[in-house]
C-alpha cells in the first residue's frame, strides 16, 4: 500500500474505492455485455494493471464474471446489490399510491399507470399500480396482450419513451434493436431517427406525449420517476382520443407533479433506509 490511500477504519483504501466505483460506472457506459481488461481501464480512466487486480478481486466477490482470458461482466453480486437498493427506496405505500388517485381526480377520470422499470431479460417496463376506479380495463378494449405485451416495449408509449429517454446509450442500443411490437398502435414511433428525437425533446421537456402509440383510440402524457438522477419508471395518464385529442398544460402540469411526488417519496425512502442502516 503507498502512502497516499489512507486506509479508513474498515481497512478500505478511499482511493481503492473510487477507482472500483469508476470500474463499476464503466460498465454501464460500454455498450455490449462482456469488456476487455483494456476497454474497461480506458473507459474507467485507469491503467491496465490497476484495473486487472480490482477485477481480479471482485470476481472472487462474484461481483465481477470473469469470462475468458482478460474478459469480464458483472456477476451477481451487482445484480444482489441493485435489488438490495430497489428494496430499501421503492416500497409501495399510502402515499405513492396517493399520487396516482389524485392524478385520476385532477384529469377528470383519466386512466393512470405507475411503471417500473425491469432490466431483466433486456430493458422493459412493468406496470405496478394503478388508479383505474371503477374503470373495466376489458370493456375499455384493453386485452391482457395489451397490458403485458404492447406496453412491456420502451419503444412504445409515451411511458416507454419516458423511461428510454433518461436510459444510458449503452441501455438504448438494444432496445432500439428491438422490433416495433406487431400489435401496436398506428401512432407509434417506427423510424429510429424520429424515436431518437423524440428521447431528446422528452429529456428537453420533463415530459412525453403519446397519441395512439400503444392502442388505437388512445392518447397519454407520461413523466419520469427519478431516484436522484437515475431513471425508475414513469407515471402515465392515458384517455380517450376523442376525449383528449391534444394534452392540455393542465394534464401535463398535473402528470409531472405525481412523478414528482412519487419521486421525492422514493428519494426519501432512500434517504430513511440509509440512516436505519448505518452503523
């Protein structure tokens, strides 16, 4: 060890640890699964060394896979991580819960989603609430395909896109690899440089629009659940084209006020969960 690392009281260098969070964030800026010792220095701005041995170490962990001579991936050990965190900030409670109620008041009926985001098995979303009231989803020409199908794609939606907006790149290669699911609407998005224009103005605006991406007949306004500066999921409020032809600032206004809220009550679960943790 040389003089400048300063082990804490744990016996963790602080400069070992920024260089192992570095390693770590270029994982999610290369694109593709499996990354050369080479590719992941260059990209984590270290030497090729340094980066051997924290690769080395964290595949003993299991945080990183060592798939072949010089050649990693992370391993389970950041999937535990990542649903230890999901754990401790998203809990569905009185008041998320709230948020999607009164954004169903507020728009006079309006049909509202709360999505998750799912990276397993590729980047999706999961719907995991909503504020229907006495709303029959079927009546409405809503299929079970419709729900699990249709919407589960980040290209279609305003949802989707909502979420694929504030998606690293390396995130969004894939999904734009993706096929446009047969059973879309006839709003949705089927040229990649137009779905990729709109990623920015949504990131631009804080908000999506969606005419009839996902059902025919359908309109939507979405906005993003963030956990500090990462994308969770998005809130939807999706009505009757005849009813909302065009989204008034009032439902816009509206939809980003209950993704706010519910983002703040994320942050805030996370913030509690921290301090109950602590040693």
């Amino acid at each position: 060890m040389t003089g400048n690392e300063n082990p804490n009281a744990s016996g963790t260098s602080p400069r070992l640890f920024d260089r192992f969070i570095r390693i770590q964030d270029a994982f999610s800026e290369l694109r593709g699964e499996v990354h050369g010792t080479g590719e992941i220095a260059q990209a984590a701005g270290l030497d090729d060394s340094t980066t051997s041995r924290i690769l080395q170490a964290g595949a003993e962990t299991g945080f990183f896979d060592r798939v072949g001579r010089g050649r990693y991936r992370l391993g389970v050990g950041a999937v535990n991580l990542g649903m230890q965190a999901l754990a401790h900030t998203r809990a569905k409670d009185d008041e998320t819960h709230s948020a999607l109620e009164e954004l169903r008041e507020a728009t006079d009926g309006g049909l509202v989603f709360e999505y998750l985001l799912a990276p397993f098995g590729g980047a999706q979303r999961q719907c995991i609430d909503m504020a229907v009231g006495d709303s029959d989803l079927v009546e409405l020409g809503m299929t079970a395909l419709d729900i699990l199908s249709v919407t589960r794609s980040l290209r279609t939606g305003a949802s989707g896109r909502t979420i694929l907006a504030h998606l690293p790149r390396a995130l969004q290669e894939p999904v734009l690899a993706e096929p446009v699911p047969a059973e879309a609407g006839p709003g949705v998005y089927r040229d990649d440089k137009e779905l990729l224009a709109s990623l920015e103005e949504i990131r631009d605006r804080g908000y999506a629009l969606g005419f009839e991406e996902c059902m025919p007949y359908w309109n939507s306004c979405a906005a993003p659940i963030l956990w500090d500066n990462s994308i969770m999921g998005a809130v939807l409020l999706l009505k009757p084209a005849t009813v909302m032809p065009k989204a008034p600032e009032s439902v816009i206004e509206a939809t980003k006020a209950a993704a706010s809220r519910i983002s703040a009550r994320l942050n805030h679960l996370s913030e509690s969960a921290a301090v109950t943790l602590s040693p």
